[in-house]
C-alpha cells in the first residue's frame, strides 16, 4: 500500500525531468529547482518532511539570458540516473548536457561531462 504525501507546500517547485532517482526512503534526487531558485538545475526532494534543497551547479555557457530560460533549456525533460554507488547520471532530453557526478554536501562535483552543447 502506498502512503501519500501533501506536497502542496512545495506548489513553487520546477519539475523539469522525465527521471528521479530515489535517494533513500524519504528524499529524491531531480532535475528542477525551487520556483524562485533559477540558478540551480538539480535538487533534493525530502518528501517526507516538505523540504526541498537545490545543489550547486549552474552550466558555464557564458550565455546573457535569463536564468529561468536557462533552466528550462538545460534542465526541461531531463533525467537523473543513480548507480547505487553514490554516483549519478544527468542526462539533457535537448542533448545539451550530460555528465557524471556525485554530490559533495550541497554541491555537484561534476566526475566527467560526456557532452555539452551550450546555447549561443
């Protein structure tokens, strides 16, 4: 049976990716941030708490436009694959962006990119 979660607290929050990974019983790891939170593209949701703590790590493209176009470029349709190790996958629909990382406190350390094409 499953127990449902009111997230209406989180009402603010950009899903933007087709894959989570569950990170333990209470928290997944996402492509989205925060409503107001433009500069981030990952996050960690704790579901069970309503909480939601987006991770350090922003494209370095150069581009002058709006974060929140940014976002949505880089992290809509996305998804963010684990391999049970502590390393993650995050993959970018558009075929921009994908690398591999791990996450140190509240930040990506980025282990390799595998592609990236930024806007211009």
């Amino acid at each position: 049976r499953y127990k449902v979660y009111d997230m209406s607290d989180l009402k603010e929050f950009m899903f933007w990716g087709k894959h989570y990974h569950q990170l333990s019983d209470s928290t997944i790891l996402v492509a989205g941030a925060p409503g107001m939170n433009y500069n981030n593209i990952i996050s960690i949701i704790d579901y069970k708490n309503k909480t939601c703590k987006p991770l350090n790590y922003w494209p370095d493209d150069e581009v002058m436009t709006s974060a929140a176009e940014k976002q949505c470029v880089y992290a809509y349709a996305s998804g963010v694959y684990g391999n049970g190790k502590g390393n993650y996958l995050f993959v970018c629909d558009g075929e921009r962006l994908a690398f591999l990382f791990s996450i140190d406190g509240d930040s990506v350390n980025v282990i390799k990119d595998i592609y990236t094409t930024y806007l211009n």
